[in-house]
C-alpha cells in the first residue's frame, strides 16, 4: 500500500522503519534464537571468535577489487531474454526494487548516509550471513558435499533478492562469502565481506550525489572486459591469499 503513494512523503519514513524492523525481526533475530536453541555455547563461541587483521584486510579488500569484475557480469545478466510471462514478473519486481531503493539512495546530509549504512550495509551483512552461511551453509556441509553446500547456499541467497537481473553476480558474491567461511570457520569474515560490498555502494552513491566521486566510477568495467578480467584475477589472487593465511594461522596454532 505504501508503494502505491510514492509521492507521498510520509512514506519514506515509513519505508525505512519497516526496513529496520525487517532486518531484525526477519533476519537477525531468528538466525540469533536459532543459534541459540541448536549449537552449543562452544560451537557458537568459535563461529564468532575474533577475526584476524590480515584476513579482516583480505576480505575488505576482495570486495573492493571485485567491483569491476561485478559491474560486468551484471552488464551481461541484464541482457538475458526470459519467457514473456515470467520476464514481465521478473522486471515488475526489479522495478519495484528499483523504486524503493532510489528513495532509501538519496541522501542529502550525512545523517541519511549513516541511516543508509546501518539500514543497508549493517544489518542486510548480519542478518543475512547468520542466516545463509551461518545456518544454512553450515547445515547442509554436514550433509552433502561442502563446495556443493556453498553453491547450493550461494544460488539460494541470489534467488530469495528477486532482482534475477543481478543474479549471476550476487550468486558469485554468496560463492566467495561461502568460501570464507568455510576456510576459516569464523563468520565474522563474511560479515566483513559483505558489509563492505553493501558501504562502499552506499558510499559511492552518496559521494556522486555531492559531487566527491566522478559518476563514472560507478559503471567502472561494465563495458570494459580487460578490466573486468583483471579485476577476476585480483579476486582469485586474494581468495588464494586468505586461504593460505588461514592454513598458516592453523600450523601456528598447532605449534
């Protein structure tokens, strides 16, 4: 109801409350009692031990070099041709999304930003690697095959966004935060990850809007494959590098 009226503006208010809340009660909350109720304090405690710099730097920096290679493929998945029945679905809801998240992007003072930050970096980052690598990764590595477990969460956790245009990218994005958590069996770096990715939009956004960023950073590799190839490469580099920090950082324990 309260998409029917954008031009109402009591309802971005509105819209940002119920954003809030989702994050919380939809997400962050449940995956929290859920925790709770199914591991023990020990397995809880090991999920969220406190990461490790090198690595904390490793998946903050991932995200960063990524965008290139991100912007590409979601370039080229926007271009697919789907059946007209579910093609028409499918735009309807990116249209929708489209809509709410122009309104929650604009950002006229630093306050918005902040909100911004919170509302669409922090809690999408908590709630949704408790939920999709925290639970639901962890569950089905006990039971199938741990690659297929991350590619099966991944493909989940792009398909539950509705936006099928960018679905490629974000299941690669899922992919990646799965593979740090299962080399590490620390959630806190996915987090990260993903928290990362989700500020430096925000960031990028606002700085256009207030003319400290060039708008054309934001389409950085989308038609530009060599870039995109290099960025794929940086990406393969660093998840290498995270991987051997951590089986350095297993030795040492062990020593």
């Amino acid at each position: 109801m309260l998409l029917d009226d954008m031009t109402n503006p009591e309802v971005f208010p509105a819209l940002r409350t119920i954003q809030l809340l989702q994050g919380f009660g939809m997400l962050i909350i449940p995956a929290l009692v859920y925790l709770w109720i199914s591991s023990s304090w020990g397995s809880v405690r090991q999920l969220f031990r406190g990461p490790v710099k090198q690595q904390v730097m490793l998946s903050m920096v991932f995200f960063m070099v990524a965008f290139p290679f991100v912007n590409y493929l979601a370039e080229w998945n926007s271009t697919w041709n789907l059946p007209t029945l579910l093609g028409d679905w499918l735009e309807g809801k990116e249209s929708q999304a489209g809509v709410v998240t122009k309104l929650f992007l604009d950002m006229p003072n630093v306050g918005l930003l902040l909100l911004n930050l919170i509302m669409i970096a922090l809690l999408p980052a908590l709630g949704e690697e408790l939920i999709f690598r925290g639970i639901m990764q962890r569950g089905l590595q006990k039971r199938i095959n741990p690659h297929l477990a991350i590619w099966l969460t991944a493909i989940l956790f792009s398909a539950v966004h509705m936006q099928f245009l960018g679905f490629v990218p974000r299941m690669l994005m899922g992919v990646a935060m799965g593979y740090l958590l299962f080399w590490s069996g620390n959630l806190w770096y996915p987090i990260i990850a993903h928290f990362t990715n989700n500020a430096m939009a925000v960031g990028m956004t606002y700085g256009i809007q207030h003319n400290s960023i060039d708008s054309a950073l934001e389409s950085a590799g989308t038609d530009n494959p060599t870039l995109a190839a290099f960025s794929l490469l940086f990406c393969l580099i660093l998840l290498y590098l995270f991987k051997q920090h951590q089986g350095l950082g297993s030795l040492a324990s062990k020593a």
